[in-house]
C-alpha cells in the first residue's frame, strides 16, 4: 500500500495509509501514514463502534490538510477500548480438564466440544445475524469430524469436489476457530479478543487438539500439508516458546 500510494501521488492523487506495524510503516515511507495501536485485522478499532471508528478515520484524513511530506506518519493517540478484559464476560461453558496428547481422547473431546458450543453459537448468529463459518460448506459438526480424523492419523479424502484434502483441513480449521470465537461472544458481555484467545487456546479441547494436529501435520510428507499447518493453523503469537 505505501508503494501504491507513492504511485498514486505522482498521479496527483493525494494518499493516507492506516499503519497497523510502525516498524513497517517506517521501513516502506508512505507518503502519509496515520499508525493505529491496534490489532492486526482491525485497521480501524473494535468492530461495530461506529463512533470510534469514525475517529480514527477523520485522523487519517485531516492528514490531508496538514503539511506535505515527503514521508510524514503520525500517532493515534488512542488505544482500543475493547482491548481491555470484560470482568462480567463469562465462558460458554466450564472446559472440563482436557486431557493428555493421545490422539484418540483428544479428537473425541473435540467432537463432543463443538456439540456443547451449538446453543451458544445460535444465540450469537442470531444476535448479529451472520457468521462467519462456512468457508468449507460443511456442517460444523462434519468439520470437526474431519479435522479428528486428521488427528487420529486417517488422513481423509476431501469430501468437496475441486478442493484439496489440505485446503479443506485449512478451512475445517478455521470453521472451527470461528464457531468456537463466536459462541464465546454470545451474550450482552463484551470480551476482549484476549479474553477470547485465551479461552479458546488454553482452556479448550479444540485448542489443544489443533495445537496436537499442528505438531502431527509439520512431519507429514505433502510439503503443501506442511506449508498450511505451519502458517495457518495456530496464530503465532499462540505458539508455545522455547
């Protein structure tokens, strides 16, 4: 984007980039950039605070008024205020102890898991009327299926015409970690993606299970299978250090 809008300017068109990493911002020269102390993924701050996020777009586009660059990037002075823990926000369910890493037990907790979270998922499609489940077309029950058979060692055929095992496990996964996100933010309490990450990572059995099936998958044969577990299955930050 920085280089697009270095493109743009000598078209005469004038440019302002939002900055999620500053290091990165500061690496490409925008020609103006406002950095946002946010996530990656919410360029513009917690979803659905129209007011907040019409803040920060007026920001970036008083930039526009201000003085001329040649590289100019400017601070927002204000954090997510979703970032901040919901004291009242509660858990789904109480995850009872997951066990240890046979795969067997592990892949069975995680099939009985996604029938504990459907009451809560409904409440929540409901509530904001959409999800995002559904990359694989499957019913989240079959999802779940499927990657515990992967974890069980199967290795199972694609069950959709045109799509790869590997990119239908890549999918399976997400499915999961959305369902999973979304039931766990039913209700009037507004947890922050932290509370949410560390519930589904630490505390659950598909946490644990996809963190099992990661480890698994990285030795398999099929460098595709491999180049997707390694990068998309848990989030970097979510990876065990050491």
């Amino acid at each position: 984007m920085s280089a697009l809008g270095h493109y743009l300017e000598e078209d005469g068109i004038a440019t302002v980039s939002i900055a999620l990493i500053r290091p990165q911002a500061e690496n490409t020269r925008p020609p103006r950039a406002l950095w946002v102390p946010f996530e990656l993924g919410r360029p513009f701050g917690p979803p659905g605070d129209v007011v907040f996020q019409k803040g920060v777009l007026l920001a970036a586009l008083s930039m526009l008024d201000e003085g001329d660059g040649p590289v100019r990037i400017v601070d927002f002075p204000d954090d997510d205020p979703r970032a901040l823990p919901d004291p009242n926000w509660q858990a789904p369910f109480v995850a009872a102890a997951v066990g240890g890493d046979d795969a067997e037990p592990l892949a069975a907790e995680l099939q009985a898991e996604v029938l504990l979270l459907q009451d809560a998922h409904q409440r929540w499609a409901e509530q904001y009327n959409r999800t995002t489940v559904g990359l694989t077309g499957l019913p989240i029950a079959e999802c779940a299926r499927y990657v515990a058979d992967w974890l069980s060692g199967k290795a199972p055929p694609s069950p959709r015409d045109g799509f790869s095992a590997p990119l239908i496990l890549r999918f399976a996964v997400d499915d999961l970690k959305a369902y999973c996100l979304e039931a766990a933010g039913a209700g009037t309490a507004r947890p922050s993606s932290r509370q949410l990450g560390d519930w589904l990572w630490n505390e659950t059995a598909t946490g644990k299970a996809l963190h099992a099936l990661r480890k698994r998958l990285l030795a398999h044969e099929d460098e595709r299978l491999r180049l997707i577990v390694a990068n998309f299955m848990v989030p970097a930050a979510r990876l065990p250090t050491g």
